[in-house]
C-alpha cells in the first residue's frame, strides 16, 4: 500500500512527527514499512498570486503584460500563455525562486518592460506534463484562491512523506488510506475522521434492473451518475493515484480507482448508455469470450463468473477487469457505478487462471466488507459530480443475506493464558475500542466485531488485537524449561558418522533432492533397478530437476566434476540424505542414505610417492564406520552395472545387502565428466545407526602377547577375507588381532597360486601364554586353513 | 715429594688438562692419567697404609676430596663432549623447518549442517528434543493440518513443487515447511511437547542468490499447560544472543501466519541493521484441534527459522548459491 501522509491526515490529524516514529508505529502494529521518505517540491520561492489584469504587450504580439496580486503588492508580469484571463490563480515565480536544480528566476526586461518574475505551467514546475499553457488554480486546487502570496508548493501538496506499507494477506482491511489511518489513529490515540458521503439525489427516470444468478455474489450495489463530462482528474487526485502507483485515465476512471485506495472497495463504472438498462450476474459459460479493457479476448471457463447486460452479453469478468464494450470513454454522459461482493476464492483461481491480478482482484481475493458496497459507490458519485460535473442518479442493491457483524465473548483470562499478562476491562475494552470494536460487559467482554475484519473469528484473535494494541515489546519475556529429553539415539549416531567421515578427510556435501533421469543413464543402472523408477515431479524447475533422487551417486558424482573444473582432483565428498523409493504407502519410502566419492591422489608429500586411490580406500572408509558403530560389516565381491567388474564390493550386515563400494567403470566416470579412479560408496545409514547396546568395557590385559606370521600358499582365487574368516574361527578367545601383511605371486609360488601372509597376536587375560599352549593352538589354526583353503604353510616366524 | 704436596699439584694441573680434552678419547686418556690405576690419586691411596697413622685421617680426606673433584670436572666435560657429538651428529638429519607439516587432511561438516547441529545444541540445552520427517510429504500435513486453506495462493503450483505418486486427491508434494512435523509430532505424542525439527524444505522458486528450490529449516513447537507469548519471546531472544552474540538486541513485530495467532517475526541488530531472522507465534487453536489437542487445556508456540538465512546473516555470505554449490573452496573455509 503506497501513498503520501497528507492523504491519510484527511483521516486522522496527526502532530508533527518524525518519519522514523511512524514507521515504528506501524510497524509495532505489524505493518511493514518497504519504503519511507520525505517528498520536497522541485522547485522553492513559487508563490500563489491572482491575475488582476491581463493587457497586450505594446511591442510583442504573443505575450501580454499581466498585473498580479502577489499578496506583497501588484507585480508586473510578461507571459506567453493564453489559457488565462484576470481572475485565475496561478504560480508564481519570483525573482529568486529556483526551478528545478538550477533555474534562478531573476526580473528580465522583455520588449521594453520588466517582468518582475515567471507565471508557471505543469512542465515548469516538474508537477505533469502540461507544457501548453501556465497553471490555473482555482477550483481544481482546493485552498487556492484562500492562498495568494503563501507558498505554493503546500497547495500541490509539498512537503510531503511518502510510505510504502507491506499488508499480511490477513488484513484486507488496511489495503486503503483509511485502513491505515485507524490503524495509525489507534497507536497514537488519534480518532479517525469518518465522513459518510453526501449526495443530493435525482432519481432515475428509467431504473437499472439487476437480477444476480450466482450465490458468489452475495451483494451487488449500484449508483448512476448522470451528466458528466469525461476529462481530466484534478491535479491532487492524480498526484495521489500516481504516488499510490495508479496511472490517472479519466476522472470517471480515476474516481473509483481513488476510491478504492482511499477507503479500500473496488468499484467499476459501466457506461450507461452502452450498458443498457438491465444487469445481470452470472456463471460464465464454458468457452465464452469477452474483451476486456486492455483490449484483449479472453476465454472464460465455467467457475468464471460474469457481469452480462440486457441480452446476456458479458460485459465484466466479476470483481477482475471490465469489458470493452460498456468501458466509459470520452463522450460518456452517464454512467453505472458497480460496487460488489465476491467469493473470495473465485477472484483468487480466475483471475491467477486468467494472469489478470490487479489492485481489484488483490483486494476481492482477501476478503472485503460486504456492509461497505453502497458507501463505496456514494463516494465514487460525490467525486464525479464534484470533478466531472455530474447528478446523483438512484441507488441500487441486492443483498439477498446481510452479513450480521460477529460477536465474540472474550473472557479476559484469555490475555494472561496465550500473553502472560493481565489486562483489565477497562484497558481492554479501550485497546479494542480504538480499533472500532464495540464492546460491553466486564468479564467476559461481549465483542462486535466490524465486518470488514474477516480475520478476527474467535478470542484468540482478539488476543492479538490486544497484543498488538498493547505492543509486543510490552509482554516481558520468559525462558521455557522444556521436558523434551535431549539429542535422541539417530542424531547422536549420525553426528558420530560424520565425525568419523571428516577425520578420514571427506568434505560433507549436499546436493539436491531432485535429479534428471539421465543422471540414471550416466550410472549404467540396469534396466530393472529399482533406482530407474524415479517419482517425477510433476513442476520441475528444470528438465536436470525432474526426478526425486533414488540413490545419492549423481549429487555426490556432480560435484566432483564441478569441483575438477574449478582445478581441485585430490578429493574426498560425503552426503548424508534421503532417497526416495516407491512403497506400498501413501508416501514414498524416504530412508537417510549415505554415501562418498574420492578422486585423485594421496600421499604425495614431498619425497614420497603420490599414488591413485582405489577401492581398499573405499573399503577403509567402510571399515572406520563399522568399528565405529561396533556393527559387524562384511565387504562380499559383487559385480554391478556401472562398476568396474573386478573393483566392487557389497556391503553385507548379517547376510543383508545395505549398500556398494567399488570403483566406476573408467567409461561411466569419463561420461560423467571425471578423470582416474572414481570411488564411490552408499549405504543405507538405518542398519549402521541401529542403536547399539551401552558397550561394557573390557579390560585390557596386563600379561605379554605372542605374536607370530604364518605365510600361507594358496589358489589364486582365495579371497584374503575368507582366510582371515577362518582363522577367527579356528582360534580361540586368545587370538587378539589377526591381519594379513602380504599377498604375493611370482617366484617361488605355483602357477595359479598366491601367497598370503598373516600376523597373529595370541594374549591371554590372566596369564602369560606358555610355548606349550601356543604350539597346539598354531597347529590348529595352520590345520584349519590349509584344509579350508586348499593351502600350504609356507613359513612361520 | 710428600703426598698432600702430589695431590696438591694434581689438583692444580689437572682442571686445565679435562678443560683442554676436545674429543672423547682425549678424555679417557685423562680421566685415566688422573684417577686411573696409575694416576697419583690411587698411588696415594696405597701409599695411605704406610702413612703415621696420626695423619691418616687427615690425608684421606684429602685423596677423597681431590678425587671427588676431579672425578666431577671429568664427568661435566664428559656431558659437554657428548652433547658436541650428538649435535654434530644431527647437523646431517636437519630439516628445512618451513616446509609444509605432514598429515591426514581433516574434512569438513557442510556449513549448513554446522548452523543446524548449533541451533538444535542450543535449544536442547534448554529442554528440547529433536525428531525429523519426511520430505516427500502430503498436502494434508503442509497445508491443511495447518489450517492453511484450501484456496491458499502458497498451493499452487506456481509456489509448490507436486510429485507425481499415490492417489491422494490433494496432491503429494514436497514439503514447503518443517511445519508439517508439527502437526505429525503432535499426533504421535501426547503434550507436554518441546521439539525442534531440522530439514531441508522445497519451492518453486528458481536458484539466484537470494532463492533456491532446496533449503533448510529449523521448526521449533513448545506446548504444555502454561505457555505464553512470554515464553515465546524469552526463548527466541536466549537463541538470538547464542546464535549472534551475547549483546544481540532483538524485537517482535505482529506478522501474519495461518497456523499461529498471534503472530510474529523476530528481527535481530546485526552489522548495523535490523534483519529479520525467523517467524513465530502461538500455536493457533485451530492446529490444536487438527491433532487432537484441547486448546482449552494446552498453549504453546511455535516458529521456524530459515538456516541458510542465519549463515548468511552471521558470516556475511552475500550470495546463497556459495552455500549450495559444495565448491571445495568454501567449504574449506569452515573446517
């Protein structure tokens, strides 16, 4: 809502105040101030003089000598206009007035005279556009023929303080100048000025019929005003419908359009004649057109609701934009003010539907008082029969149901239950008051609640009436104590995760929920992984955005490939995040995955080797999050689409599948922008987080260990891991750690055959091991691996 | 010559020979000559049997004495010639100090998830738990439970990214709040409740930087038999001054939204200007009643603040899209 404070003074007599106090005030009533500043004229030392003479100029035949009034005296003017005789009030420059930033004003002699300063037009003074012909006062310039020698920039309105107020969606009532001002009016305890207008009446000879057909207006108000003559507005009410961000048409047009800003109702003027007698509302037809103001057809659909005439032929689309047909144009005599009530929600799809939002539709959507129609309309007529020179013709009105005001009972222990404090009746009925709630009784309050206020329904919102009134920063504040119990377990896990994640030097990402399907094609996924079946979303932004992501390899994939462009390889990236899967359920399944990328080289300090990551680091990382969360996790080789074939593993808890490690395919990695090996994990984090037992601590033992290598010969296709597996179990409680140091083949081992070595630490809890316990559980350690594995014991240390 | 005149000289001569001994052999070969088998100190000491034994005492303090004293001059030039050579020793393991230390690299949490760990850690301090939900989530949950109504403008698709799933007349879409968490923790738990709710939400808006279509919110909800506007107020002035900075001046301005009244945003004095920092209000009875609360029993407030906004604010990020983009370079900045 824009406007200038002088409109608003019509409503309530503020005291001189500083411009940061206001918007403080109506920002403490929830008003948001976009925009506040000081509007000064651009021009100073104009003042309002009275033309008492006009005589031709003795040697020059377009100018003429004029003799004017300037309160100090008669000065002696030279002016070139002929739109004037004696009589007109006109600006006046005088010596040392300044005209924009640097046009002094000096006493000129012209032919043989001396101009004692400059009579004014429009263009002069940077009010308009008008450079035909100097200013005439007068009438149109309310104040100024009361004015002659005083300022003139207090006549146009300077200076002034311009506002730009942001209104809650709740508020339709303070989309309009006298919203604000009672508004205002209440914080700083000034009473509002409400006028009721006047209008002397001349009843119709032939009467408007209107007959409404859609209960989506439930009242519909006229009022014709004959005898008009379309042209232009007055100065001031163009500067405030321009300051207020309306671009002045006509004076009819203008009219409402001021209306509407300054009490809040939109109306329309229909022409009379065009118009016809009769009026109507109804459902629009499906398909039907209409050409509307902006000279555009546009097709309506049928929960569209229409204005027809007498043969049912649209001539407004209802509370949006009116039809060309019976638009006012410059011959108009007569014309019908329509003044209505909307639904609400139709305004709301139509006109979105239609791309037709307007000041009008802004308003209708929100809500409107539907008591304010006959009022609205009375306005817009008084303002044309006093600037276009018209009558007062009849009044209209269908208002099948008449919307009774609300009343709530408000027990004033409501305040101290939602706010904290007492107010009392007396306090409270004031607050309320002042915002024009009529209210009696001492507890509970018997509230009337004004019917332009569709946002206050129940005590509730009367608490915030009172809150607001009272002021937010009035309501002493309190720190809660809550009983909500802490960090829960999956928080505590998952912040565990990523502690463990940034120590292994991965750098936590996160990407976007939606992918493309072609993210999908880049992976290599097969054609029956579920992960194809992306869920679309049904309005993406962008085609890259149309799918919500099954897997978190494309985010984490996409951001390697933008960090090697910007000249950084030697990377590690994590997420943690949901995909999204199709379940039985009303919504998808939505499980937090996790997942890392690494790319480049490590180790290549100086005088060491730098050399490629690989899958082992993959498995490392895996390996840290299982002794992490204490869950036994097993790497199974596995071969899937889009991995390399010999370079990927599954991920394996009690026998079930959670997730893949492995390197890409060197031909996936290239198409999806990436250089070398590309390791990439994701695991389903619920199975990891699963919330672990308390762990018991096991005290370590004090007595020495025996610890011994054994190399072993075996099939070249004997995984290590399986190895290792064996030798847990073939051990007793004793063995303290087993881990395999060597994994060779070439010389001195078979064709077809490897080598793997392991180094074993035996300790006891309670004792030192003695070489006789030891050599039995050797032997049956080498027994169990040379039989399970098809082995034989190379060496032993 | 008699023996306190031997030892007398011993001890006047021999300082100068340990002083003048430079390498360890040299050293030895003195500590021999002067407390050795064949030195004049042990001579003494055989001699000291054949002394009168009135002056044996006496003449064995003596040896004791000079013995004692040269035998600590010998070991002080011993540790000087030791520390010599190990020095010289090192000289060739010396290392070009201003070179780069040697390490693994610590990665970084995300500066997202680093705001959204310090908001929750301040209001579990204070009583709070957390609980997380769904992000594909029903229009019932984000708009209606809400009572945000049907002919809401934020439905349409023009604010609101729809997927395409299950039969729900009202649409499944993606969440555009971590509201919805109110109304579902709400269902599942009876009162008293004090619950913050971290998330990423979605909308309709195109990436520049100030809008993204993925961003992150904190949801907080307080509600229990007595709690006002104060508490409100109270709570969300205690975070502010976490979050920003102990001398933080905040104020409450009346805001409008469909699921608290009344309804307020929180702006905080920051860097020399007021910024809005989240919005809030008291839970609006008509939530209550969507989830089976009496609003007659129970208050309680509610707000939601936006965590791209808060890192923007508290690191001066002028552009939202650095938080978005995972670029390294940003990252790093925030290990």
């Amino acid at each position: 809502m824009k406007f200038p404070l002088s409109w608003l003074r019509e409503f309530i007599d503020i005291p001189d105040i500083e411009i940061a106090d206001i918007v403080e005030a109506f920002e403490s009533l929830g008003h948001e101030v976009e925009e506040a500043y000081e509007l000064n004229a651009a021009f100073s030392g104009v003042i309002v003089g009275k033309v008492v003479q006009v005589a031709p100029h003795p040697n020059a035949d377009k100018v003429r000598v004029c003799q004017v009034d300037i309160g100090s005296g008669v000065s002696e003017i030279i002016c070139g206009a002929w739109n004037f005789e004696a009589g007109a009030y006109v600006p006046v420059a005088v010596p040392g007035a300044v005209l924009g930033d640097d046009f002094t004003i000096t006493q000129r002699e012209i032919r043989g005279i001396v101009s004692n300063g400059m009579i004014c037009s429009e263009a002069e003074l940077g009010l308009g556009d008008d450079a035909d012909g100097i200013m005439v006062l007068n009438d149109d310039y309310p104040g100024s023929t009361d004015a002659v020698g005083t300022d003139f920039a207090a006549i146009v309105g300077y200076p002034d303080l311009y506002f730009d107020i942001s209104i809650t969606p709740n508020r339709p009532d303070c989309m309009s100048v006298v919203g604000l001002a009672r508004e205002l009016g209440a914080r700083l305890d000034l009473p509002l000025v409400d006028r009721m207008p006047e209008l002397d009446v001349v009843e119709d000879a032939v009467p408007l019929t209107i007959s409404i057909q859609d209960d989506r207006c439930p009242r519909f108000t006229a009022r014709t005003v004959r005898g008009i003559s379309v042209g232009e507005s007055p100065h001031w009410m163009r500067r405030r419908l321009s300051l207020a961000g309306m671009r002045p048409i006509n004076n009819v047009v203008d009219a409402s359009n001021y209306v509407m800003m300054e009490l809040g109702h939109p109306s329309h003027a229909f022409d009379r004649l065009r118009l016809g007698d009769s009026i109507g509302v109804r459902r629009a037809v499906e398909g039907e057109t209409i050409a509307t103001l902006d000279d555009l057809v546009r097709t309506l659909v049928a929960d569209d609701i229409v204005v027809v005439d007498g043969v049912d032929r649209p001539v407004s689309i209802g509370g949006i934009m009116g039809g060309a047909s019976t638009e006012v144009h410059a011959e108009s005599v007569e014309v019908v003010i329509e003044s209505a009530m909307w639904f609400p929600p139709m305004i709301l799809h139509s006109s979105k539907r239609l791309q037709l939002r307007s000041e009008a539709s802004a308003r209708f959507e929100r809500g409107m008082d539907p008591n304010f129609t006959m009022t609205t309309a009375d306005r817009v007529a008084e303002l044309l029969v006093a600037h276009a020179g018209g009558t007062a013709g009849s009044a209209y009105d269908v208002y099948p149901s008449p919307v009774e005001p609300l009343v709530i009972e408000y027990p004033l222990s409501e305040t101290r239950r939602i706010l904290g404090i007492d107010l009392d009746t007396s306090t409270s009925t004031a607050y309320l008051e002042k915002l024009d709630f009529s209210v009696t009784g001492d507890d509970p309050l018997r509230v009337v609640v004004p019917t332009r206020r569709p946002d206050v329904q129940r005590p509730v919102d009367l608490v915030e009436e009172l809150a607001r009134l009272h002021g937010f920063a009035s309501i002493p504040g309190r720190v809660v104590s809550g009983t909500g119990g802490g960090l829960p377990a999956d928080i505590i896990a998952e912040r565990k995760l990523r502690r463990v994640l940034t120590a292994l030097g991965l750098n936590e990402a996160m990407t976007f929920a939606f992918i493309g399907h072609q993210d999908l094609d880049v992976l290599r996924l097969a054609e029956n992984d579920p992960r194809r079946d992306a869920i679309d979303v049904v309005n993406p932004l962008r085609d890259e955005e149309g799918v919500m992501r099954t897997t978190l390899l494309p985010g984490l994939i996409k951001t390697v490939a933008a960090n090697h462009a910007r000249g950084f390889v030697d990377l590690g990236y994590f997420e943690i995040g949901k995909v999204f899967l199709r379940s039985g359920g009303a919504l998808p399944a939505q499980p937090d995955h996790l997942g890392f990328i690494l790319t480049g080289e490590r180790g290549g300090d100086i005088g060491g080797e730098a050399r490629s990551v690989d899958v082992r680091d993959g498995v490392g990382i895996i390996e840290r999050l299982s002794e992490t969360m204490r869950v036994g996790l097993a790497i199974e080789p596995a071969v899937e689409s889009g991995f390399h074939p010999g370079r990927c593993g599954q991920v394996v808890i009690d026998g079930q599948v959670i997730g893949t490690v492995g390197e890409l395919r060197p031909s996936v990695a290239a198409a999806a922008g990436l250089k070398g090996r590309v390791v990439i994990g994701e695991l389903a984090l619920a199975p990891l987080v699963a919330a672990a037992d308390p762990w018991t601590l096991v005290p370590p033992s004090s007595y020495p260990p025996v610890v011994f290598d054994l190399a072993f010969e075996t099939g070249a296709d004997v995984r290590a891991g399986s190895v290792v597996q064996t030798i847990r179990s073939a051990a007793g409680p004793e063995l303290e750690s087993v881990s395999i140091f060597d994994v060779y083949s070439g010389t001195g081992i078979g064709e077809g055959r490897i080598s793997i070595a392991v180094r074993l630490s035996l300790r006891a809890a309670d004792r030192t091991l003695t070489e006789s316990e030891v050599t039995p559980m050797r032997k049956s350690i080498v027994e169990a691996v040379e039989s399970g594995h098809d082995a034989t014991l190379r060496g032993s240390v | 010559m008699d023996i306190r005149e031997e030892l007398q000289a011993l001890s006047e001569s021999a300082p100068a020979r340990i002083a003048a001994a430079s390498t360890m052999e040299e050293l030895a070969a003195a500590e021999s000559d002067i407390t050795g088998k064949k030195s004049p100190v042990a001579a003494a000491r055989r001699m000291l049997g054949k002394i009168d034994p009135d002056q044996r005492r006496e003449v064995g303090i003596l040896i004791k004495r000079v013995a004692v004293s040269l035998q600590r001059d010998i070991d002080a030039r011993r540790s000087v010639l030791l520390l010599a050579e190990e020095t010289a020793d090192l000289a060739a393991d010396a290392i070009d100090i201003t070179l780069p230390g040697r390490g693994q690299t610590v990665g970084t949490h995300h500066i997202i998830q680093q705001v959204v760990d310090e908001i929750i850690d301040i209001f579990v301090a204070l009583g709070f738990t957390v609980a997380r939900g769904p992000e594909v989530e029903t229009s019932f949950y984000n708009f209606t439970a809400l009572n945000i109504p049907d002919t809401h403008p934020s439905r349409l698709e023009t604010d609101t990214l729809y997927v395409d799933y299950g039969d729900d007349d009202e649409g499944v879409l993606l969440r555009t709040h971590t509201s919805p968490m109110q109304a579902r923790y709400m269902e599942q738990n009876d009162p008293p409740v004090y619950v913050v709710v971290p998330g990423k939400v979605f909308r309709s808006d195109p990436l520049d930087p100030t809008h993204s279509p993925v961003f992150h919110q904190v949801e907080g909800l307080a509600v229990d038999t007595d709690i006002t506007f104060g508490d409100l107020k109270g709570t969300l002035e205690m975070f502010a001054k976490q979050f920003l900075g102990k001398d933080t001046e905040v104020k409450f301005i009346p805001h409008y939204f469909p699921f608290t009244e009344p309804s307020a945003e929180m702006h905080a004095y920051s860097n020399g200007r007021w910024l809005e920092l989240l919005g809030c209000g008291m839970v609006n009875p008509a939530v209550f009643e969507n989830v089976g609360y009496d609003p007659s029993v129970v208050t309680g407030f509610a707000f939601g603040m936006g965590v791209e906004r808060l890192a923007m604010v508290r690191h001066g990020v002028t552009d939202l899209r650095y938080l978005l983009e995972n670029d390294f370079r940003v990252l790093r900045q925030f290990v």
